[in-house]
C-alpha cells in the first residue's frame, strides 16, 4: 500500500489541487494530519475534496474551532478572524464532517497519525527537545504530524534524537531504519512556513520502509485574490508568497 500523507490544508484549494496533480499514479489511498480549514478562501472545496479521497482524517485546532468544538478565543486575532470567517461559510454538511474527525494519535497499517503532539493535538512539535518528549508516548516505529507548517521531523538513533533534513529541490526519500523511531511532518499543503512558498506533502510505502519529501508549486495569485476577495486578513494573502 502506497500513501499520500497530507496535513495542513488550510483551505486552499489551489494548493491541493496542484498536490493531487502532483502526486497522481504515486499512492492508493491518502491520509491527513489535519487542519483542513482556517486561513484560506476555500473551505467548503477542500472540505468536499477530504470527504471524496481521503480514507483517513485525524483533526487539527483549526478543525475544532471552525466547528465549534472549541473557543477561538485563545487563537491570535488575524486566525481568530478567519476560523470565525469558515465557521459562517462551511455549509452544514461540511460542519460535520469536520466536527466528526477523529482526534489522533490513530493507527494504520503499523504507523500513527496525530496533529500537533501526541497527548495534546494543539501543542507545536518543533524541536528535538520536544521530539525527544514526544516519542515517549508513541508505541509506532512511524508517525506522521503536522501543526508547524514544517517539513522534516526527528530520528530516534540508539536514544539521540537526530533532525530529518529537507532538500530544497526537487523529493528527498530515505529509508526507514528499523532500529530507529521517526516523528515525520510532511509539511503544509496550504501554508508553508519553512521559507519555501511551494505547496509541501510526503509519500510513504510500509512495505518499502522508505518516506519520500515532496514540493509543488502552485498558483499562489489565485489563492491570494481569493483571500482578499473573501475580506479575510490581508497577511493570509501576504505570507504564501513567502512561504512564512
């Protein structure tokens, strides 16, 4: 079995389709790590786009709040605007679909699926220090995460945590070490904070051991005119283009 691994869809419809393009003939069946709403202009596509092909789902924060599963208050106010934004445009199907998704950590085919930290889905898993924290409450070889907006994620060697690199260019696949632990974050497919504006997400084959990086660009002017279209904040609009 072969998996498209997603998380942080944020959205944006233009993203996701460039990924689905991307990475067709590559997989049979896809996953997300969740957050498929918040900050971008498409809501209700991405959201229809999860219920056709996605066979898995496990929630993020963005998730929560728009479906009122959780106060947005706490969120700063530029997501705080738009979670209130999707909250008012996702149509009632939608809604609970969203409301529905599953917390992580969840298991499939030997590997976890969780959002941002294992016992905490909207606490940031974004250094070795909280990797090595986190792998303690994992019993999976794998796992994938997502939350930062980061792609890479943390080796387990022998008890040292080591970095997971990224190349800039083109995918960048390594092996999965059965003596190792790995804690893998595919990236953002809707907004990219690793300083690479290109739309992020991985391949992973368990019957291979091996994980593959993946970067695709997409029409980030469309996204953009949709966010401002929408009234949403104009920094939505602005950091796609810088991948921050």
């Amino acid at each position: 079995m072969r998996y498209l691994i997603l998380s942080d869809l944020h959205a944006n419809l233009e993203a996701l389709e460039a990924v689905a393009r991307d990475a067709a003939g590559r997989y049979d069946r896809v996953l997300c790590c969740g957050d498929l709403v918040g900050y971008c202009a498409d809501p209700n596509a991405v959201v229809e786009w999860a219920r056709a092909h996605c066979a898995l789902v496990v929630r993020g924060n963005h998730d929560k709040a728009a479906a009122g599963i959780d106060a947005v208050e706490w969120f700063n106010p530029v997501a705080r605007t738009a979670a209130l934004w999707t909250q008012r445009q996702l149509t009632p199907d939608n809604a609970e679909y969203v409301r529905a998704l599953v917390r992580g950590p969840v298991a499939t085919d030997g590997f976890l699926l969780f959002h941002g930290f294992p016992v905490d889905e909207d606490a940031y898993l974004a250094n070795a220090a909280e990797a090595e924290d986190a792998f303690r409450y994992v019993d999976a070889r794998v796992s994938f995460f997502g939350h930062s907006h980061v792609q890479g994620g943390y080796i387990l060697n022998r008890g040292r945590v080591e970095t997971v690199g990224r190349a800039r260019r083109g995918p960048f696949s390594f092996p999965i070490d059965p003596q190792c632990a790995y804690l893998l974050n595919p990236g953002s497919v809707g907004q990219p904070r690793d300083g690479d504006a290109r739309a992020a997400y991985a391949t992973y084959t368990p019957q291979e051991s091996a994980v593959t990086y993946h970067r695709v660009a997409y029409d980030v002017e469309r996204a953009q005119a949709k966010i401002h279209a929408a009234g949403l904040p104009p920094l939505l609009a602005g950091r796609l283009g810088a991948g921050r």
